[in-house]
C-alpha cells in the first residue's frame, strides 16, 4: 500500500506535468469569403497532438448562430455522419487545416479547433473575425487558446447525447 508521503509526492509530479497546457493557435486573422469559394483556416499547436497510441486527436467544430456547437471533423480528417464533403481536413504533429472547397451561406458561423490528445483536452477560444463578400452576415472563426482570464462556461452536445463543457474568453 502506498504511504501518504508516496502518495503526495506522486500528486505532486502529476499537478507539476500538467502545468504546460497546450496553446492553439489560428490563422489567418481575418478572411473574406465569397459564395461558392474556397476557404481554409489553420491550427497550429504548441504540441504535437500525436497521442501514445498513435491517433491524432484533432477535432474540428462549427458554431452557427444561435445553435451549440457541431463537431464537423475528428482524428484530423474523418467526417462526422452528415457533413458534406465540401469540408475536409488535413495535416499532422503540430499543423492541421479546415478546408471548405465552397463556401455556402450554412457555412456561416464560429470554427473552432480543438485537441483532444493532451489533458486539459479542451483549451480557451480567441475570436478573430471574418466577413462573407456581398452579405452582412460575419463569419467569425476562432481557434483555442490556452490564456487564463475571462472566463466564461458553455455547454455544448458531443454527438447530440453527452454535454461537454469548455471555458471560453470573450472577445470585445
């Protein structure tokens, strides 16, 4: 049996290991998309997002107004049930891209990538914005980033039956 001494040395390596959160990063800042365009948006980490057994958990997601967020793609490029294949994913380690081949106004709404490789598996969201030519509505697309400040809880369905929760920063 373990010691208490034992034990709390071993919490202590445990709490030391997690203090390098992973940060996640997106470009470009801003994008104007056209309907019918391309677009693409990368995510770039401070990690590589290879897990010991030998999967990349890179998740893509999309928030439309109004609406919780939608996982479109998991392990870097599988497709969820129901999302067209004008999405597409790509990349390995530490450089992953969300590609939409053409942009239709359903498109419209907050991207978010999202690690699920390291612990904490969710990090917080910085917003950059992005606007569709000839309409007024705003595309914004965000991409996680692991700052400390402003924190707000949102809740969203993974797979329409398990809530999920995720901190995010708001952006003025």
């Amino acid at each position: 049996m373990m010691s208490p001494a034992q034990f709390l040395f071993l919490l202590m390596l445990w709490i030391q290991g997690t203090s390098g959160d992973v940060v996640m990063t997106q470009t470009p800042v801003s994008l104007s998309v056209a309907i019918g365009q391309p677009a693409s948006i990368s995510c770039k980490s401070s990690q590589s997002l290879v897990h010991s057994d030998g999967k990349t958990y890179l998740n893509w997601l999309l928030q439309r107004p109004g609406q919780s967020p939608k996982r479109l793609i998991y392990l870097v490029s599988k497709l969820d049930s129901g999302i067209p294949d004008r999405f597409s994913g790509s990349g390995s380690e530490t450089d992953f891209t969300l590609k939409i081949s053409r942009v239709e106004a359903d498109d419209l709404g907050v991207y978010y990538c999202l690690q699920g490789t390291h612990f904490p598996h969710t990090v917080i969201q910085t917003l950059t914005k992005t606007f569709l030519h000839g309409g007024a509505d705003q595309l914004a697309m965000c991409c996680l980033t692991a700052k400390q400040s402003s924190l707000s809880l949102c809740e969203w369905e993974w797979l329409g039956n398990l809530n999920n929760f995720f901190a995010v920063e708001s952006s003025s």
